[in-house]
C-alpha cells in the first residue's frame, strides 16, 4: 500500500542537517534544484493504494539508487552508508534518528516498481528541461557518439574458463609453496574439454591432499571457485548468462561483449537523448532516432556533429526531411552508404574497424574496390566474410549459399551526394562546427570512470537502460549545477 502523499517527518534533531551538510554540499544543491514529484507521478500506477503493508516511498527509492551512482557503490553499502552519512539521510529525506531500509528492498523495487517503466527517456527529459527553463541551453546544434558498456558476464568457452581458473589456483598455491610445481598434474595441452576436466579434478585432489595448504584461505578461495567451475560446466550451465549482449568491435583487431549506448549531447554538454542497443549495432542507423529524442525533449537542432559513423546515406538526406535543412557536420566515408540493401538485410559499418558487420555480428575480414574514379557506373567497395563461420552461422539461410566457397557484401559509392558533402566540408561553418565534436568524449569518459558506466551492474537490456537512465541523469543534473553557480 502506498500513502496517497508524502509525510513530513518532524523531528528535534532535524537542525544538524543545517550544521552538519554544508551548503556547497552536492545532494543538498540536488535537492534544491529539482523537484522528485515526477517519480512519485510517474510509478503510482505499480502501488495499490488500498491494501497491504504501507511501502517505503518511491521517491525515497528513487533517491537510493541515485546515490548509488554518484558514489558507485552497491545496494548494501549505500544502504550502511545511509545509516550514519548526514548528508545521504538530509538527501533522502530522513529524519536523523530514522531506521534505513533493507538492502533487499532495493531489488524488490528494480524488480517490480521500475520494470516497464521508460525512465531513460524520462530522466533525460526531465533535466533538459530544467536546463531549458535556466537558459542553460542556446546552441541549435547536438554532437552525436556510442559509448560501450561491458556485459557482466563473459562470452569465454567453458574450456577457457576452466584453465584460467586452474591458473589461478596454481598461482596462489605457488605463492606460498614453489616446490609445488613438481607435484602437479601433467597440464592438458589439447582442446578437449573432457581431458581439461579431468586435468581440474586431478588438480583439485593433489591440492586437497595437503590440508595444511588447502586451509589456507588464498588457496582456498581459488580451488572453491574452481570446483564450482568444474560442477557447472559438467552440468552445462551456461557461462554467459545475459542473452542480450553481443560483440562489438572497437577496431579491426579489438573487440567487447556487452552493449552499446547512442547519445546526443548539446554544446552546453547536456545529453539530451540516449538509445541502449546490443555491442554488435553500428553507430549510424541510430541517429534519427537520437535526433527524433532530442526534439521531442524541447531542443531545437539545425546541426547534427558526429564522426564519420554518421555519413551515410540516410543520414546526410536528413537535411532533405520534411524541410527540416539540419546540416550532417561528419568527416564523409563513402563506404558508409547502405546502397539499395533492403532494411532487413542491411549490414552496419563499423567506423573503428573500417569493416562492415553483417546481422550476425561477425567483422569483414578484408575488402576491395571495384570500378574505376569517374568513369562509367559508380565504384563499388567489396566486403569478404570468413566463410567458415558463415557456414554454422544461425542466419545463414537466404545469406549465405550452401557451398559457395567466399561471402561477400558490396556496397556502391554514391558520388552526387557526397559531392555535396565534400564542398560542405571546406566551409568555415564545418570546420567551426567540427570543433567542438571533442566534448562528447569526456562525457563518455565521466559516466564510465566515476559513474560505474563501463561495465553493466545486472543482466538484459532493459537493466542496462536503467542503469544508463540513472548515470545519464546524474552527469546531467552535475552539469546543470555546475553551469548556475
């Protein structure tokens, strides 16, 4: 049951918050500059009103989680410092000698209150139109970029987990004892998982044997972890647990499991609109939808700043869109375009790699070019996949021809419209414009180093959205607090 308005809670101690938290202090300017009505707004529909036991407030709920990132820290150790950081009980709007909440509260409140909620969109429109009504934001311009996020779990085979946890385990059982390294077991050197298993159970019990070593807690610690590795693998558990995740690529010879976030920021450096996709996405395709975002939270744009990722086809015929006249500032890379590719086989081009990457997720691994520079029909950049994997790849059917000994993908170089870019491009306006393209790396920088950004905290997309939505809404309110000093 949740009570139809917030209670003022009266208390003689209430007068430390005044001598305690300065007024400098971070949360306190939070909690002067916007009003947390609107979570209350917008999650009363998941609360009965009439029945059962009363419920912690969601805006108290709210602000837990929001201490959680600005000071990184996980559910019970936000919920201890609770108990004794004056300034978390004047943030949550406690009285000094109030009882905290259960840590397990919060996932009940993830779980149950937050799911189904669009709180991406709506935390960030929520600041930008605090920063709108301060006059923060002038500029008619966004910068667009992809940051991208580690999944919590790991895509190694069972056979590579196995031996990096029998590495570990030698290694602490080597710290400690050197002449060990004569009575281990011979190392498995093939691919069979079988014989690794077998190698780790050998391990285990040559170990085991010496209880004085076995006891010893590093020790310990690593050949418990290796036995639950061992009794898992034999019951096929499977090692990656977030089925949402993919692989993405950073470069041609890098790579990361996880996910990706699309966002668009104003000069000013408030991100004004962000799209959670899976790591094997591209860049490009998601900025309509950026831009789409962006005016619907109130912001005028005539100009979109990006890097190449965002030349493509679609993209530079946005200024053409319903009269719109947005001009593309992004370095042009003709092999961008999509060609006359339907939607459903459109493969995305990966601006780090310089490859494109088909549906599946998989790199090219080498391209050529066809035709001749002005002369004739338009050039045609040719891209090779590996076909091996083409072979047991899910998607193969209507891509990939039983038998056919390359797969390859070919996109054509559209010169009339890149010509126009290119003029576009020596202007004083692009090169003006272009400048300020930098300030959006900080920003990725800023939300992952000191908001817990780099790596996912939960299992899915929809954790990662509103794992997003909460570091995306902290650097916001910071920038906006920063800018009205």
């Amino acid at each position: 049951m949740l009570a139809q308005q917030q209670q003022i809670q009266f208390s003689a101690f209430s007068g430390l918050y005044d001598l305690i938290v300065p007024k400098d202090n971070l949360l306190r300017k939070i909690n002067e500059l916007i009003d947390f009505t609107f979570i209350h707004e917008e999650l009363v529909g998941k609360y009965c009103l009439n029945n059962g036991r009363m419920a912690e407030s969601p805006i108290r709920m709210f602000k837990y989680l929001l201490l959680k990132t600005i000071y990184t820290v996980s559910d019970v150790d936000v919920v201890e410092r609770s108990q004794y950081d004056m300034s978390f009980k004047y943030f949550l709007e406690m009285s000094p000698e109030e009882e905290v909440i259960n840590p397990s509260s919060l996932t009940k409140f993830r779980k149950l209150r937050l799911k189904d909620a669009d709180l991406l969109n709506l935390l960030i429109g929520k600041t930008v139109s605090i920063a709108i009504e301060k006059g923060i934001v002038r500029s008619r311009s966004i910068i667009v970029d992809a940051t991208h996020s580690l999944s919590r779990s790991n895509p190694y085979s069972a056979l590579e987990v196995l031996r990096e946890r029998s590495k570990l385990l030698r290694k602490a059982v080597y710290a400690i004892d050197e002449d060990m390294k004569s009575q281990m077991p011979e190392k498995n050197n093939s691919d069979d998982l079988e014989k690794e298993l077998a190698y780790c159970k050998e391990l285990e019990k040559r170990i085991e044997s010496d209880q004085t070593l076995s006891l010893i807690p590093a020790v310990k610690e690593k050949l418990n972890l290796l036995k639950e590795t061992v009794e898992d693998t034999q019951e096929h558990y499977t090692l990656s647990k977030d089925m949402d995740a993919r692989t993405g690529h950073k470069s041609a010879d890098s790579s990361f499991f996880g996910y990706k976030t699309h966002l668009a920021m104003t000069e000013e450096r408030i991100i004004t609109a962000a799209v959670v996709t899976s790591g094997e996405k591209g860049d490009g395709p998601e900025l309509p939808k950026l831009l789409e975002i962006s005016q619907n939270n109130g912001i005028k744009v005539d100009t979109i700043i990006g890097d190449s990722a965002y030349s493509g086809k679609d993209n530079l015929d946005l200024k053409n869109k319903d009269e719109q006249a947005i001009m593309i500032v992004a370095k042009l890379n003709p092999s961008i375009t999509q060609g006359f590719r339907k939607d459903e086989d459109k493969f995305d081009y990966n601006k780090d790699a310089g490859m494109f990457v088909c549906p599946a997720g998989h790199l090219a691994i080498r391209k050529a070019r066809g035709g001749k520079k002005n002369i004739g029909e338009n050039q045609v950049d040719t891209y090779y996949f590996d076909v091996e994997k083409c072979k047991t790849c899910p998607l193969r059917e209507n891509c990939y021809k039983p038998g056919a000994k390359t797969k390859s993908y070919s996109v054509s170089i559209k010169s009339d419209i890149h010509q126009q870019q290119m003029a576009f491009q020596e202007t004083d306006y692009y090169k003006e414009k272009i400048k300020h393209r930098y300030k959006i790396e900080p920003k990725n920088s800023e939300l992952k180093n000191v908001h817990g950004y780099r790596r996912a905290t939960s299992y899915g997309i929809e954790n990662m959205q509103m794992q997003g939505a909460l570091a995306i809404f902290t650097v916001n309110l910071k920038r906006i607090i920063k800018l009205t000093i």
